[in-house]
C-alpha cells in the first residue's frame, strides 16, 4: 500500500462519512447530543481537502495519515476530535517515512492508534465505545495476517478487519455505556448504537473499499 | 425546525457577528471563533479562558470582561472548540502572570483542552485548569465520563474572575475555582427537548405528559423520564438529590436557571418552590440569579445549582463585573 | 401544555412570591400585586409607576429599582390591572412631585390607567401620563384602537426613570417620555404561538414552514401569515416597515428582543442582520440590548425596536440603573 | 323587578359566564389573547359573592347593580373590566333608589350603560365590540315597550332583548374590527365572534331567563 493507496482511503472516508453522516447524527441524537455526523463530515472533508492542497503534497503514507489526524484535530472538536485526531497521527508516526506499507505494518500503526485512543480516553473493551469496533478490526487483522496468501493480496483480509469493525459496532447495542456521554444515560445508553464506532466501523470498511478498488486496477 | 438563522452552518459565525455589533467593550474574531476583552491582556494579571460548544448562549462569551473571563472559545453546536482556538486564546491573554483554563467535565472539552494546555506548557505558558463537575445527575466514578459541568461554570467563572482581577497569582485563582466547584452542585429538568440546527429535529421526544429528569446541556435525555408534575414536586425531586449530595445549610448562591425555552414567569415559580425548601432546611439564600445563563438552545425546563457560600466568596461574588450578560458594580 | 407552576390560577401570585425571594431588595406585595422599590419614596422625586398583564417578564417587575421605575403592577396573564392597584401604587410612590404612569397603550390597560389616575387626582395626587404605542404593525388612526405599546416600553421607563431620578419635575419626566416613544419604533416576529395557562394551547397554530409577521405581546396572530424564511429577509421585512415609517439614520438604540421562546444564539443572528440593515443606511447602532425583555410567555420569535437617540437621550440612557433585569453603573 | 330580581340576575350570569368560561376564551383566543372567559368568570363570581356578604345586604335593585359595577372595576382589568364595570355602575346609578324597577325604567338603565361604554371605548355599532350586542338589545327593548302588555309581563320583551344581543353578537362575524385587540388583525378579524358581543349576549340571556324564573314562581 502506498501513499495513492492511502489518500484514496481518506477520500473514501470523505465520502462515505458524508454518505452517512445523518446516520451517524442519529446515533449521536438518540445517546449522545446529535453531532456525531457533522463533527466528521467537516473533519474528514478538511483532511481530504489539506491533502489535495498539501504543498509539497504528502510523500509517504506516514505523511498522509499524520496531516490527517492534525486536521482532524483542528477541525473537529468535540470527543471524537482529539480522539480520531490522535489516533491519525500516531499511525502516521507509527509508519515512519517508509515508501510502501505491509499488512503487518498497517496493523502495528492500527495497534498505535488504538493505545492512543485508550490512553486519552481511558476506555476499554465493552464501555459502548470507538475502541469496540477498532480492537476487534485490528485482532482479526492481525491474525488473519498469519496467514496472508503468498502473493501478497491483502483484500481479503482487509474485508474481515471490517466485517470485525461492524460486528464490534453492532455488539455495542447491548451494552451499558461507561464513557463519552452516553454514560449520562445509564441503563437508558441500552438498546442502541454507538456512533463513535458505527463510524469506525465506516472508516475500516472504506479501508476495504479502497483495497479493492485498488486490486481491481 | 424553524430557527432564525440563515442557514445550519452559518449559525456559529453569525451570532458571533451579531456579538461583535452588540457589544464593542469585546474584540470577537469570527475566523477563529475567539472572544476577548477589547482591551487586550493586562500585564501581571492571571488570564481566563473558557470555552465549550455553542449553544449555550450566554455561556460562555457572554461571560467575558471586566471582573470575569478574558476569553471565550466556541465551538461548533454542541461541540468543543478545538486546541488552535484554545491555544491562540491563552496566547492572547497571557498577561505574563499564566492562564486558567476553566473547562466542564465532558470528554470533548476535556480532551482539547488538555492538547491546547500541554502545548502552550511546551511554549512555556503556565496554565492552571479548573474542571468544573457539579451535576448530580450523573454517577461519578473513576469507570465513567464523570459528572457533566454545568451551572457552576458561572459561578467558578465569576468568582475566580473576581480573584484573578484583584491581582492573585495562578494557583490562588485555580485553587478558588475549584473550591467554588467542589461547593456547588446542579439538576436539571426538561419539559421538552431541544433542536439543533444540523440534527433539524429534537433529540428526543417528549409525550404532553412527560418530562425528563436528570438531563445535562447539550439535548441528551436525562436519567429518567416522569410524569408530568407541579412545579412544587419538580423541584422537590431537583432539591432531594442535590441536598442528598451536599447538605444545604448557611448561606447559599442560587442559580435558576432557563434552559432557553422557559418563560421567565415560570423560572421565578421555580424560584419559589427552591426558596421555600431551602428556607425548611433552615439554609438562607444570600445571593441568587434567576435567568438564562446556560442554556440548551430552545430547550423548556430548567436546572437549580446551589453553592454553599463563604465569606470570601459572597465578597468575590459581589466584586464588579461588566459583561454581556452579568453586570454590577460598575 | 406543559408549564413550571403549581396551578393557572396561582401563577402570578407563585412568581411574585419568587421574585421577593430573589430580590430583597424589591418589596413584593403579594396580595395586592404591587411591586415597589424596598427603601419606599424619596421625597421630591417623580414616581414612576408602569403595569400591564403579566406574561411578559421581566417587564415591569423587573424594571423596578435605582433609575427606572418605583412601582410596577402585574395583573393577571395579559389582562391589565385594575384601578385599585394602580391606585395604591402610585400613592405608595408619591413623594410629593408627582407621579409618572407609564402605559402601553392597549383599552384596557388605557382604561384602568385612566380611572386610576382620575381617583388620584381627586384625591389630590398629581399624575401625569405617557401612552406607549411604537408598533408600526399596527394601523394607527382615531377609527382604530391604536398602535400598541412594545419595546419602546423599556426605553421610555429607563429615559424617564434616569430623569426622574436626577430630580426633574414631573412634566419633564413626561415629556422625555413622550419624546422617547415618538422617537421610537417597532416590529415582531412570531416563530410560534404562546400558550396561556388558563387557555392550555396555543393561541394560534403555525405550521413548520409558516410565521406571522407583524405580532403583538398577547400572543395574538399578527398582520399576515408568510412563509418561513432565512433570518436575512424576516429582518429585513421588520425593519423596512420600520424605516419607512420613521427613517433611519444617525446614532440609535436598537433593542432586538426576544418574546420568551426563542434561543439567545438566535436574537444575536438576527442582531448581527440588523447591524447589516442599518449599516447599509448610514445609520449607527450607538447603543443596544439583546436578550427578553419585554416577552410573550413561550412564544418563539423577536421583535426590534429602533430609537433615534439625541445627546441628552443617550446620557439619560447611560445613567446608572440598578433593577433585577437592567442594570450598569451602580 | 325587585332587589332579589337584580340579585338573581347577577347570580344566573355568574353561572352562565362560568359555564361558558372556556367558550369566551376561545372566541378571545381567535382574535385577541384568550382571557375573556377568564377575566368574566373572576369578575362575574366576585360579584355574586359580594352581593352575598355585603353588610348591609343592597336594598335596591341600583344597589345591587352599582356593587356588581364596582366589583368588575376592581376584579376583571382587561377592557371589558373598566366597561362592564362601569355599565353596570351607571346602570346603578340611573335607577337610583327606586325599590322597583319597571321595564321602562330597566331600558333607560341600559341606555345609559351603554352610553358609557362608549363614551370610554369610542366604538360606534358595527366596529366589532360589545356595542354591537347591546344597542339593538336596547332598541329592540325600547320598542316592544310601547306594547308591553297591560298585566305588565315583561318575560317576553326581555326575551326578544336576549334575542337581539345574540342576533347582535352573531352579526360581528363578518365585521372587521375597529376597537380593542381584534382590530391588530385588521382584515384578519373577518369571520369570528367578538366575545364581548358574545358575553353580552349571555348577560342579556340571563336577564330573560331571570324574568322566566321570576315569573313562573
Ligand atoms: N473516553 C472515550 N474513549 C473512546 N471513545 C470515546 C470516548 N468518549 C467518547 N468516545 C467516542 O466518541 C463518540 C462521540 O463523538 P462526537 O459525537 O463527535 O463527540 P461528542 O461526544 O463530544 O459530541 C462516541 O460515540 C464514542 O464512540
Ligand atoms: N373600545 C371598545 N369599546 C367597546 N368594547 C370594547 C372595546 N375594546 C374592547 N372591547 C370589548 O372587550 C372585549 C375583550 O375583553 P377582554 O378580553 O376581557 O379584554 P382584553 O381585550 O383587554 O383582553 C372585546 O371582545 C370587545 O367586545
Ligand atoms: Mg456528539
Ligand atoms: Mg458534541
Ligand atoms: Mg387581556
Ligand atoms: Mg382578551
């Protein structure tokens, strides 16, 4: 995967965050304050945007993942801001300056994300948050790795890293939140989704998506 | 929805333009959504900075002058300023003396607060944070968001204000704001919920004979929904829990409080009941507002916040203070 | 309906109790409905005296203190009071030069004004009268009942007030007060009917994308029905009507009020719009207040009252005045 | 008529006003600001209860109708408190300390009434008030007097007076109003009832029904 492969990947985020952000409001509306889809249409549409005016323009993945997470962080605000935001550049960082990225690489820098958002917002598996799509997408990742077929094709295993990211989405429903504000609720945070990992789910589903454009070139 | 705006995304930008026209003692940047004295920072003076999403209205630009804040940041509705505001703000501000940051406990505000504060350390500015958590509405422990900021802010942003105008160093100033946190406690209560100019329609809806207990600012139902009741009952229920948490007796500041859609006939009823269950626990009102100082957009309902007074504090609560939107003393 | 009181029937009666309770420095009294400064008349100074229906608060209530008014008589949700209140109110005020009754005019509030002061009269008391009717939304001729009395309410109690307070004889009082009503105008805007608690629903119906131009304080429909439209044009209609009827230009008060319902974000857009309008004339926002002042119940909506200010207008405007809702300089 | 006649009249309106308290308020609410029910029921039941306790009871019919004028002034505010109160007080005045009060006498009462209402409030007939309830109640009455019968049974003149402030009220319908707070909707006021029409039209009512009562003892 090389910095193409990554700006496509944002863009696809763009898009299909645009897609669905009234979606994610409504999540956002039903247990939390009804922002979720507009904080990161505007994040997202930023970060495409920066990189497509980026002069020089970003010359590595790690570039591309660090001036989306700085964007993020500037124009998002909010929970999911600084969260996204962190996570992007630590990835970013993560990958160094190395021309072309590996699955295994990809998840190392997933794994640097995912420490990042836990650090800052001390949540952990099962507290009806972001991080319950992103470990999840990034287990599966990383055991599907083990056996990546010889010829490199990572489509496949991307796919289940996103299935995981939906299922770990889905799986909120039930939970009872103890982060972010839908901890506010209580027992009422039961029953529904949370937004913060819908849109996990839609940014590792549009890592997928990217794949197989990419492969189908 | 019908909201007099020109439009979802222009709501933020134009009310500030609207700030800006209104009340020329404030030098509002509308790019960067950043509100200061016109004056500038006065050197030797520790600097305030608050800021949380807009929506909130008077809160928090409405706060900023003489005797209180130096600058408000505003986000997006409902949505935390970002650390670029927060930053350039503190810059702004920093009168040589360091910077308080006065920050209500919800985790977008905390979290970018926290990147602008470790930044401005790095460009060695001293800022000092005060976090505000006062709703006992919410289960506070070390495993949840914690409890959410709410009317305190207004009464940790004036007295420490007050302080920090009379010449205190940062960590007096701090170390006030946080007592004045740690006194107070608030709950509110919607009758209906409110509608944010993107989501177009409310967050939540309420039958003709409901209402919501326990709610927070920013549209979120509260912990409970209840019938519909006498305002004597309501405020009962907001009195017990916030009495349960913290013992009212002495002398006490009183904010009611409008959530935005509340008539102001209604908010002195309110006023009423909590004087009147106050008055049988033998705690005496000493100071009190009664208005809409943070608000939930077109939210009805309304929150109670008590603060058990001290001496010093009754003197910083009555010190001068000149903003838009409180004003006395000069 | 949902509504913060304990019954329709002791609304105001709750209220006022609220009011006394946050207001020590108002004497409230309850039974009679009479709302009077705590330390009583000074002697030599005109008395002010203003009243109405309640409903629209904080005016008069809340307009009662140093510089503004001496006495302010609630009656029942918009009904008018009656002659015994006002009566008892302006002997109350009396401290020998008179008494100022301010009125909007309304037949009924002109009535019981009326018989009022003519009972005052006889029994010695001088009264002199200033009628409030600034809505250019109205039709104004001898074959109608007038224009009605709106934001230019607070304007008059203030000018007149800080007049009054600097010792000036009772028929100057009135003639500034006359002076600030010519001088002023108005127009509302309504977002959404008011509910009365006695009456239970709202007044009118509006549909998501229909408001009423041309509005009164009584939650009665206004002029015409039109479509919803960006804050840009509904200002815009408001304030031709304005201009045309009393050109714009020079240094003026703007108040850009809301009518209860109606998110203070939302009154600073539209302030931010009429900024722009008056800009574009050449004329000069030299003073101004946004928020409620002078309001409808739950109404969601504004209204804006323009005054054309003289030198002498804008120093009696900036003298002090110290009341629940208005205050600066003291 | 008699002291008792006038006091059972101002009773049967407190009762009709109060029966139709929430219809007056709906008239109100169509073309003013909905408390006409509510200021007459409070101004209408204070009187009944001031007639009740008065110390000493009233001892002429121009008693009991200057105490109901007085207690309006004082209770109701509003317009209709100010003129209602004053009607019914000039009314008082009028018959003086007549202890009987004939139907001639009764006309001339209202007359004056009705003089003062107009005097205070300017409205011509036709401007859409409760003008236009009682001027033809009174023409209608002055004209079924001059053949009132000779056993001098005034049930049936008062009958056609109640008829004609209905008729009167129903006629405001079309009108556009040109007094109090239904002339602020100009053309808007077409085609709804004034309430003080309305409730004048139901104090002429309880004045027939009172005569019936009366009557059939
Ligand atoms: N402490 C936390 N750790 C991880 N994710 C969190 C935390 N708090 C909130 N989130 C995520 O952020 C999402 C909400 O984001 P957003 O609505 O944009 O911000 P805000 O809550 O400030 O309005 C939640 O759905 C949740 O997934
Ligand atoms: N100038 C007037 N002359 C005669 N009747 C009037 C006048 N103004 C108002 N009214 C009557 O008063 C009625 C309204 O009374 P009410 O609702 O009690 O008072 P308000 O209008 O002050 O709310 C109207 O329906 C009308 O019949
Ligand atoms: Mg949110
Ligand atoms: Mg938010
Ligand atoms: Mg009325
Ligand atoms: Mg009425």
């Amino acid at each position: 995967m090389d910095t193409a492969f990554f700006v496509a990947w944002i863009e696809e985020i763009a898009h299909v965050i645009a897609d669905q952000r009234d979606h994610l409001t409504k999540l956002d509306a039903a247990i939390g304050d009804a922002d979720h889809g507009a904080n990161l249409d505007r994040g997202f549409s930023a970060a495409r945007e920066a990189l497509a005016s980026a002069d020089p323009p970003p010359a590595t993945p790690g570039d591309v993942l660090t001036l989306t997470g700085t964007t993020l962080i500037r124009k998002v605000g909010g929970a999911s801001g600084p969260l996204y935001g962190s996570a992007f550049r630590q990835m970013g960082k993560t990958l160094g300056d190395a021309p072309e990225v590996t699955p295994a690489a990809l998840a190392m820098a997933l794994e640097a994300g995912l420490a990042v958002v836990q650090r800052l917002g001390a949540a952990e598996e099962g507290d009806k948050t972001m991080v319950d799509a992103l470990a999840p997408a990034i287990r599966t990742l990383t055991a599907a790795l083990e056996d990546t077929p010889a010829d490199g094709s990572y489509g496949p295993v991307l796919e289940d890293a996103a299935r995981a990211a939906a299922e770990g989405a889905h799986a909120t429903i039930p939970l009872l939140a103890r982060k972010g504000r839908a901890s506010y609720l209580g027992p009422r945070s039961i029953g529904h989704e949370d937004p913060g990992a819908a849109s996990t789910a839609l940014i590792l589903a549009a890592l997928s998506t990217t794949a197989a454009a990419t492969a189908a070139k | 929805m019908k909201k007099l705006i020109n439009g979802a995304d222009s709501v933020v930008s134009d009310a500030l333009t609207g700030l800006a026209a209104a009340h020329p003692e404030l030098r509002v940047d509308v790019a960067k959504r950043i509100v200061t004295r016109a004056g500038g920072p006065r050197r030797g003076k520790v600097g305030l900075v608050s800021g949380g999403g807009s929506g909130h209205e008077p809160l928090h630009a409405g706060f900023v002058g003489h005797g209180m804040l130096d600058a408000a940041c505003p986000g997006e509705i409902f949505t935390s300023p970002v650390p670029d505001q927060l930053i350039e703000a503190t810059n702004a501000v920093n009168g040589g003396a360091g910077v308080l940051h006065i920050v209500k406990n919800y985790t977008g505000d905390v979290l970018n607060f926290e990147m602008a504060a470790e930044l401005c350390a790095e460009d060695g500015v001293e800022v000092a944070t005060v976090l505000v958590n006062d709703d006992v509405a919410v289960q506070d422990s070390l495993f949840t968001a914690g409890r959410r900021g709410t009317g305190a802010t207004l009464f940790v942003e004036k007295i420490a204000g007050a302080l920090a105008e009379g010449g205190a160093p940062l960590d007096e100033v701090a170390s006030v704001g946080n007592e004045v946190n740690a006194r107070s406690r608030s709950f509110g209560v919607a009758l209906s919920a409110c509608t944010t100019p993107t989501a177009g329609k409310p967050t939540f809806e309420l039958g003709e004979g409901e209402i919501e207990l326990g709610i927070g600012i920013h549209g979120e139902p509260g912990r409970v929904r209840a019938p519909m009741a006498p305002a004597r009952e309501i405020v009962r229920v907001a009195m017990d829990a916030i009495h349960e948490d913290l013992p009212l007796s002495g002398d006490t500041l009183v904010l009611v409080n409008g959530m935005g859609g509340t008539p102001l006939i209604e908010l002195y009823v309110v006023f009423a009941e909590v004087a009147a269950y106050l008055g049988e626990r033998g705690a005496r009102i000493s100071r009190s507002l009664v208005g809409d100082y943070v608000t939930s957009l077109d939210m009805q309902g309304f929150s109670v916040t008590v603060c058990r007074l001290s001496e010093e504090l009754t003197r910083l609560w009555d010190a001068p203070v000149q903003t838009p939107a409180l004003r006395w003393g000069r």
